[in-house]
C-alpha cells in the first residue's frame, strides 16, 4: 500500500490468489495428516458439533486434487 491507497485487484487476480492459498491449505493439512499417521498420534475432528478423536491408523490421507 503506498500513500495509504490500497492497490485495486482484478476478479482474476483475487481468484487465483484465493485457488493458490486453497491447494497450499490442501498440501499443508495433508502433510499434518500424514506426519500424525507416522508418528502415531491421533487428530481430533469436529464433525456438527461433536468432536472425534481418530486414531492414527484410521486417518485416511486424502489425495491432492489436480490443479493443472
């Protein structure tokens, strides 16, 4: 921001920033999921208003969708 004018972006630009901070969260979760899985440590899951705690041999790790 310079001189206190915030730099207008296009419709495009802000949805390809929000697709790239969406597959990094994809990416980012996986890889929790992952290392929880290895390292045998639960992950605790909110489903409506329940909590669940899944053990780590029932975490699925789920595929990254392709975003070519």
């Amino acid at each position: 921001m310079k001189n206190g004018k915030a730099r207008p972006y296009s419709a495009q630009q802000i949805a390809a920033q929000a697709a790239a901070v969406e597959v990094a969260v994809q990416r980012a979760v996986r890889q929790a999921l992952i290392e929880h899985k290895q390292s045998g440590d639960p992950v605790v899951i909110c489903e409506g208003d329940q909590v669940r705690w899944i053990p780590a041999e029932e975490i699925e790790i789920p595929e990254l969708p392709d975003h070519s």
